[in-house]
C-alpha cells in the first residue's frame, strides 16, 4: 500500500445544519465568539451555505434540506439528542465562555473543571442540539 502524500495545507471543517441556521448562526457568533465569513442566504430565509471563522478554524453549515447530502444527516432532536461527532473549541478563557453559554441558555452536559491531561474546559449543547466541547487544552501545542 502506498502512502498519501501530505498536503502543503490540511484543514478539518466541521460541517452542521440548523432548522434555524440564521438564529445559529447569531447564537454561535455572540455565545462563542464565531465571525462569519460567508453567509449565502437562500430567498426564502434559509441559508445555502455559511462558513464561520474561529481563531485561525472555520465551520461550515446551512440550513436543513432535503437533498442528496441532506438525507445523509439527522438533526439531534430526530435521534433522541444524540450525535455521532462534536466540535472542540480551543478558548484563552474556558469561564469567561463558559458564563456566555450559560446567558445565552446553553444546556451544560459536563461543567467546567480543570482536566487530568491539562487545560480548563465543559461540554454543552446548543439551542438545536449539537454539543459543543471548549476549553483551554491545545492539542496542537
């Protein structure tokens, strides 16, 4: 087997949708800190595709539809708020976001400590359902 040549440049986008991409994407840019880079917005308010900035990271998402791509994904609340992957968001300030969430309504699945491997963090959910881990570990430091 012959290997895969690396790439000059390697990124993983997490990619996600939203009954109500517009109000997530509002809700992840003034909860966590999210800028957005690109939003196409379809005529009839949904969005056609988003990409929001973080740090030298960026997420894309969209709204749900039913096409092709779209079959292939469940939202949280149509499999009893369960999720198959998450995203981790490497912050200066674990508590300082961790008290934006907390006003902005998230619900926290594991709360904020200090963990064995380094780093401060806590796990939560946002309004649709999608977990969301952040904290202060680096794993590229």
């Amino acid at each position: 087997m012959t290997s895969i040549p690396k790439p000059t440049l390697c990124n993983v986008v997490p990619c996600t949708r939203y009954r109500d991409a517009p109000a997530a994407i509002k809700w992840l840019s003034d909860t966590f800190g999210f800028e957005p880079q690109l939003v196409v917005p379809n005529d009839d308010g949904t969005i056609a595709h988003a990409q929001l900035v973080f740090g030298n990271g960026v997420i894309m998402l969209s709204s749900v539809f039913n096409t092709e791509f779209g079959r292939l994904m469940k939202q949280p609340a149509d499999i009893g708020h369960a999720v198959t992957q998450s995203s981790y968001l490497v912050v200066n300030d674990a508590d300082h976001v961790y008290s934006r969430a907390l006003e902005a309504g998230a619900e926290i699945l594991l709360d904020i400590k200090d963990e064995d491997y380094g780093g401060r963090g806590f796990t939560c959910r946002d309004p649709e359902g999608h977990i969301w881990s952040i904290g202060t570990y680096d794993p590229q430091t």
